[in-house]
C-alpha cells in the first residue's frame, strides 16, 4: 500500500463527473439554509465540518425556532452510521494511514469516495491517496455549491417537487453501479434495504428511521450470505 501525490491527483481527476451529479445537491442545501435562517457563515460552516448532504438536509428539515440541536444530532448521527461499515471495507488502506493522512481521509469520507475507492481497490489499487483525492475534489465544490446556493437562495424560489431536488437520489443511484461487483446475489441486500425503506416510510415512520431500518436490514443480509458463502 503506498499514498502518493499522483494518487491524489488521479483521485481527484475521477470525482469530476460526480461533482456534476453533487453540485445541485449542494444548492439544494444553501437554499434551504437561507430559507431557514442560516447565515452564510453558518451553511458554510455547517458544510464544511459536517460534510454529509443527507444528514445536512434531514438536520436542516428538522431546524425550527428554537433549534432543536439534540434532535438534530441525532438524527445526523443515525444516518451518517453507514459510515462505519464503509470505512471497515476500506481498511487494507486505512489501517495503514497515520496523522493528518488518515484524518483527512476520514474527514472526507462519503458515499461517493467510498464507492469509486472501492471499485479501485477491486481493480487491484493500491495507492490511498486516491481516497483522499476523491473526497477532498468532492468537498471543496460541495462547499461552493452550498455558497451559491445560499448566495442566490433569496432570489430562486424552488417549489416543493422541483426537479433539482431529485439530483441527490440520482447521484446516489448512480453510485451503486462501481459498486456492485457483477454478482447476482448482490443486488439481494439492495433490495431489502429499499423494501424495508419503502414499508418504514409507508408505515407511517419519519427520517431517519426509514433510512437505518433499510441500511440495517440489508448490511445484515449481506453479513449472511457472506458468511454463508465462506
């Protein structure tokens, strides 16, 4: 395992096609920061610390006045625990990181990064920075795009079903195919976790509980059948 420079840089280079899907869900966050009264200090630094669209959004739909911060922690905190399990499949480049490498990579981390390291590390890589060159290309135009999206927010009026607002779920579809290995037993995981998702929500259960019921129940299927397969 080596981390180089070039890993970085050809890290960065492989995020480019998916800070285009990223960037909208960014501006779909500095718009509802304004909307919710955040300055533009506030959004950006909420982006830059948090760095987690998903938890981002569901903290900003819980925001009212006063600010339920023990709620919305933990609410960012029940969806952002898919995080572990990523950073646990990452490990034969982790493990051997050490400083500000290795905090910097985990401070990155995303769904996104996760996925293409992945891919890479099935491929035979064996360069870490490539992780670090993902996440950091990843954050650096999340935070402009919360930027504009705040800057411009008082302005753009977004209707609730707007098609910009889908741009997260598409990014998030489109991440799924470096991931999937090409085995059909696979795609079994993915789709209990969408079928319990859909009864979570359809049960009447709000966020994030849909989200950790889908991702729990589908880690643990794929838990099973890899234990099974062994």
């Amino acid at each position: 395992m080596t981390f180089t420079r070039h890993g970085v840089w050809r890290g960065v280079r492989q995020a480019m096609p998916l800070v285009i899907g990223t960037f909208p869900f960014g501006l779909v966050v500095g718009i509802l920061s304004d909307a919710k009264g955040l300055s533009l200090l506030e959004a950006l630094v909420m982006s830059g610390l948090v760095f987690a669209g998903s938890s981002q959004l569901l903290a900003l739909e819980l925001w009212s006045d006063p600010a339920p911060v023990a709620a919305a922690t933990l609410a960012a905190l029940v969806v952002n625990m898919r995080l572990a399990p990523m950073g646990a499949a990452l490990a034969p480049w982790l493990d051997r990181l050490r400083g500000w490498r290795l905090w910097g990579t985990l401070a990155t981390l995303v769904d996104h990064s996760y996925a293409l390291s992945a891919a890479d590390q099935r491929r035979g890589g064996r360069d870490a920075g490539f992780l670090l060159g993902v996440g950091l290309a990843l954050w650096a135009f999340w935070m402009v795009a919360v930027a504009v999206g705040h800057v411009f927010g008082a302005v753009v009026r977004l209707p609730p079903g707007h098609p910009l607002y889908f741009a997260a779920v598409a990014t998030f579809c489109a991440i799924l195919v470096p991931v999937w290995q090409g085995v059909r037993r696979d795609l079994l995981p993915w789709a209990l976790a969408a079928a319990v998702s859909l009864a979570a929500w359809w049960g009447g259960l709000g966020a994030p509980w849909p989200l950790l019921a889908g991702a729990l129940s589908g880690a643990a299927l794929g838990a099973w059948l890899e234990m099974r397969r062994r």
